[in-house]
C-alpha cells in the first residue's frame, strides 16, 4: 500500500497568504509609515525662517501654507494670511515652489520597510506556526495537520474509575474480561501451560446493555495503557487516510505493550465487503489494514483488541474469524436477578426511602436495558425533587417506569365524557381477556390517564419471574390479550375506533412470526420462512418465499388473529357483567391497581343501573 504523501495544497495557500498581507502592507502601512509628522507653526515664526533663508520646499494652499527648512529634514505648516509680497519674498530668499511636497526616503530605507521586514515577519510566524502543529501531531515526521494520526485517548488507571464491582447484571461478560485483566497481569501462569490469551474480544448485545461500560472496567481494572478509539474516526475523505490510521494505532499500541485497545462500533469500519465498485474504498483499506494488523505476517504479541457492536451479523468474516476475534461476549438484556442487581447499583447514586422494593421495580420493568433502568432511577430521583421529597419512595419508581415506557402523564390532555368511557371499556377488556386465561401474565396496574407517548391508556402485565421460552398456547393468549381492547369497544358500543391500532400491529407481528419463524403452523411445519436481520437493532425481518407462500401466510394470518380476536370476545360476552362493573370502576377512578382488579373479579358481579356508561349495546 502506497503511502500517502504530504498534501501540497496547504503550503500553495500559505504563501498565496504572504503574498496577498504583503502587498496590503505597502498600500496601507507604508504610506503611513513614510509619511512625517507635521510641525505646526505661526505666520511669524514662518516669516523669520523666510528672511533667514531657511526654506526649503513650500507649498501653498486654500487654507494653509507647508513647507520644509533648508535642509529638509522637518515638514510644518502654518496659516494663510493676506500677503500680497508672500510669492516674491520666498522667491528672493531662495525657497523652492512644490505643487505637492513628498518626503525623500532612502531608497535603501524604503526597500527595507518595504519588503525585507514584512517577509522577515511573516517568515517568523510561519515558523511558530509549524512548530505549533508539529507539537500536536506528534512530530516532524508526522503528516500535515495530523492526517493519518489516530488521535486514540490514552486512559491511565485511576482509583475513581469504573470498576467490574460498578457494573451487573453482565456476570458472564465480567467473567470473560476479568480473565483478560487477570492475563495482563499475571502473564506467567498463563504462558507456563502453553495457553495465550485471545487476540480479540467482540462485545455484541442490543443498545444501552453496557458494552461501553464494560470496556471502560476494563480501563480501571487493568494496570496497562488504554487506548479507545470509536470506529467512525477512521473513516476519512481521501483514500488512505483510515489505514494511515490503523497503523499509527497500533504502532503506539505496540511501543506500550501490554496494552488493550478498545474500537467502539467497529462495525463502521468491519462491513462486510461485497465486490461492489464503490466511488470511495477508503472503509475497505481501513479493513484491510486492520486486518493485517490483528492476524498478519508481523505478530502483534501483547496487543489485546476489544470492541464492541450491535451489528454482528454486518461484520465481515475475515475480521470475526479466529486468530483476530478469537472470543465473542454477548452483552444481552439483564433477567430479572441482573435488573435488581442494576437497579441496586444506580440507587447508590441517590437518597432512597428505606422501604423501597427493588425486586418488584426489576419484575415491572421486564425487557428494560441497564441504561434504561439507570434512567429510572433518575427520573425517580426529579420526581422526588418535585415533590418536594429529599429520597426517592416506592412510587416513585413505580412511576418513573411508565414514564420511561409511556412518557409522562399530560396534564392538558381532557378526554370527552364519551371518549374516556371508550378507553375504560378498551383497557378493561384488555385486563379481562388476560385474567380469564391460563398462562397469562398478571395485570400489574390499569389506567385511563393519556401519556405523552400517545397512548390513552395502559394495561400493565408483570410476569412473576423469568420466562425464556414461549409455548404455542402462550402466544395466541397474548394474541387474544392484545385483541381484548377492540372486543370490549364492539360488545360494549357497538362499533370501533382508531385506539387498538398498536395492538393490531402487535398482534400481528405475533401471529406472523408464529407461521413464519417459530413454525407453529400445520402447513408448513418447521420451515423457516422469514430472515431476520439486526436483530439486536428491532430485527428487520424479510421473507424468503414465493408469491403463493406468501398469499398462503397472509391468509393464516388474517385467520389465526381473526380467531383470537373472536374468543376474546366471546370470555367478554360471557361476563358482560363484570366487563361492565370493572370499566364503571376505572372510568371513576382513572387509575387501579392489579389487586384492586383482582378483588373486583373474584367478587359476585353487581347490577348496575340502565343509566350508567356502557350497560347499552
């Protein structure tokens, strides 16, 4: 690979500069420069000078009268007075008549102001100026405004860094880079049963797992140089630039060794190469150099690469195979033991009330990432500060979940009389439907209170514990869960409206990722109909079949969702009754508890009145 050479245009610029300040030096500053100071004097003092012969030059104008002694070396000048005589007696004591006087400047003199002082100067400044530049980029040898430099930050160990014992709920993840930290420090042990630690480490999981933070453990564990550089800063304009990069990366790194260097992101620079002509392969060198680098012909003892991305599956093989990321961590989403030990951890940055249960806060906030839990715990904290509370409560995080996964309540938000008795019936058909069916989740919380996400109203369901497999039954009760809304709005009202448009669409992408990924149907039985991409970025998914594959699926679909939505509304039609008593309740209260609903369900349903919202048809 070619190198790249030091860019010329720069250096054009500058003298263009030079060239530019120095002929606005000799039109401004020069004529300031060379032009002398002006003496003033008075008329008596301007004859005396005449009668003893000691004009030189003189001028006359309009208002004023310039003139120089005999040797020329003072300008002055005085007033006009009314002298008919003036001409004469200036010409009889020898004075010269000047249209305009000028100074007479050494010609030497002027070449020297001129030109040779401003070069002199500018020179000088270019001087500093280089100097200075060489000063950041590390050198005279490096390149021209630090092209090609690496710009990696260098971490230290510190006793108020990020320790392994600051981040949980990632005890596998932990346990793999203690093991890397422990081989940075005790090499021996290592090397005297012939084992050698992994060249590279890829974190991969979902965003806000902390495969940052754990990197940044790493950087306070360890006794050795850090270096961290994200995968972005390699990606320069012109070709060559990101593998110049690379090199100066890792030549720092091996002049350190033993070191770790960690690449955020890498997946900026580790895409897979797919032959395609491209205007600009300066991502494709990069790889290549940082290939060459990790596992080339040169060996790169002691140089330990972490990096960290949540597109595996984009990554080239070249870079993935062993012998370059010879080890693969998987940073996923905390199970409820990790959410409670995250949780812990974060509350030790605020006031907590003494009462707070952190085992029934991880069991609501199921599926949440530790950087969502540790925003939990502060938007617990603001709620406190405006409540006028100097520690957080157990409302408080209970609170500050639904803030996190529906937004804050809107106060401005008044619903119609009408509307609000809609969204009663909605999320109490979605409760009712949950609770008269086995394998279901129990309800958690029921509210009417609009939240800034959009949404009218929530049913919270809290699994007891965790839950790593989905049965069949499992999935078409959750169907029927998320069609309960819409069925209570037809057996209550008569008609539908626009609020299940998120459970249609969740509903949905259940009953389709049943026939085409989990194979839960009859007719095509274990057969994978559907890829799925990124799946730690929301799984983009894509089907994998033919036009009349696909016809049949869309009509399973439409079949299995439209069964659900029916037995959903046949467990309301069936207790009506208390559909209506428990919709009354929470159109009065707004918000109930999942015990409130509980007790309320296991209790004899009582008639309500003919006038009361939603006893009609």
């Amino acid at each position: 690979m070619n190198e790249v050479k030091t860019p010329k245009k720069p250096l054009i610029s500058y003298y263009c500069i030079v060239i530019l300040l120095l002929l606005l030096f000799n039109m401004l500053v020069m004529p300031m420069i060379s032009q002398r100071q002006v003496k003033e004097v008075d008329y008596n003092t301007f004859m005396e000078m005449t009668y003893n012969d000691n004009i030189g030059k003189v001028e006359l104008q309009d208002n004023q009268i310039l003139f120089t002694d005999k040797d020329n070396t003072q300008l002055y000048k005085t007033g006009l007075m009314s002298d008919p005589e003036l001409t004469q007696r200036l010409y009889d004591h020898g004075a010269q008549f000047a249209s305009e006087i000028q100074e007479q400047m050494s010609p030497v003199l002027s070449f020297l102001l001129s030109w040779v002082l401003p070069i002199v100067i500018f020179v000088g400044l270019g001087q500093m100026f280089t100097k200075q530049m060489m000063k950041k980029m590390g050198g005279p040898n490096s390149m021209m405004f630090g092209a090609g430099k690496s710009n990696a930050k260098v971490y230290v160990k510190s006793s108020e860094g990020i320790k392994f014992t600051d981040v949980a709920g990632e005890d596998e993840a932990k346990e793999n880079l203690s093991e890397i930290v422990d081989y940075l420090h005790n090499p021996n042990k290592y090397r005297d049963i012939g084992a050698s630690m992994p060249k590279g480490v890829l974190l991969v999981g979902p965003p806000g797992t902390g495969k940052t933070l754990l990197a940044k453990a790493v950087a306070g564990e360890a006794n050795v140089p850090f270096f961290s550089m994200s995968g972005s800063e390699f990606v320069e304009m012109f070709v060559g630039m990101g593998a110049s990069k690379v090199r100066d990366l890792f030549r720092q790194a091996k002049e350190k060794a033993p070191c770790i260097v960690f690449i955020d992101e890498i997946d900026a620079i580790g895409k897979k190469r797919d032959g395609q002509l491209s205007t600009n392969d300066e991502r494709e060198q990069t790889l290549n150099q940082l290939l060459t680098e990790m596992d080339g012909f040169e060996d790169n003892t002691g140089v330990i690469i972490l990096a960290a991305t949540n597109r595996p599956d984009s990554l080239d093989p070249a870079l993935t195979r062993p012998g370059r990321f010879d080890r693969r961590v998987p940073v996923e989403l905390p199970d409820l033991k990790g959410r409670e030990a995250i949780l812990r951890v974060h509350a030790k940055k605020i006031k907590v009330a003494g009462d707070v249960d952190f085992g029934k806060i991880a069991r609501m906030a199921s599926g949440a990432s530790g950087a969502e839990l540790a925003n939990i715990i502060n938007e617990a904290a603001l709620r406190a500060v405006r409540a006028g509370r100097h520690s957080a409560t157990q409302a408080d995080l209970e609170e500050s979940i639904e803030v996190v996964i529906a937004g804050y309540q809107k106060k401005n938000a008044i619903l119609t009389d009408e509307e609000k008795r809609i969204v009663a019936y909605h999320e109490i058909g979605h409760a009712l439907v949950a609770a008269l069916q086995s394998h279901s989740a129990p309800v958690q919380k029921i509210t009417i209170v609009p939240r800034t996400s959009g949404a009218l109203g929530y049913t919270m369901q809290v699994d007891e514990g965790n839950h790593y497999l989905m049965s069949k039954v499992e999935i078409e009760n959750k169907i029927a869960t998320l069609t309960g809304g819409r069925a209570a709005e037809e057996v209550a009202f008569g008609s539908v409206t626009t609020g299940a448009s998120n459970d249609i669409e969740q509903a949905t992408k259940l009953a389709r990722a049943m026939i085409t990924r989990y194979g839960m149907s009859e007719d095509f039985d274990m057969v994978a109909l559907e890829t799925v991409t990124n799946q730690y970025l929301g799984g983009d998914a894509s089907l994998a079949c033919s036009t009349e594959t696909q016809t049949n699926i869309d009509r399973q679909v439409v079949a299995l969702v439209k069964k659900q939505h029916e037995k959903a509304a046949q467990l309301l039609l069936q207790n009506r009754g208390k559909l209506d008593q428990l919709a009354q309740y929470l159109y009065e209260k707004e918000t109930i508890t999942g015990d409130e609903f509980m007790a309320m369900l296991n209790e004899p349903a009582a008639q309500l009145p003919q006038d009361m919202p939603g006893t009609q048809e």
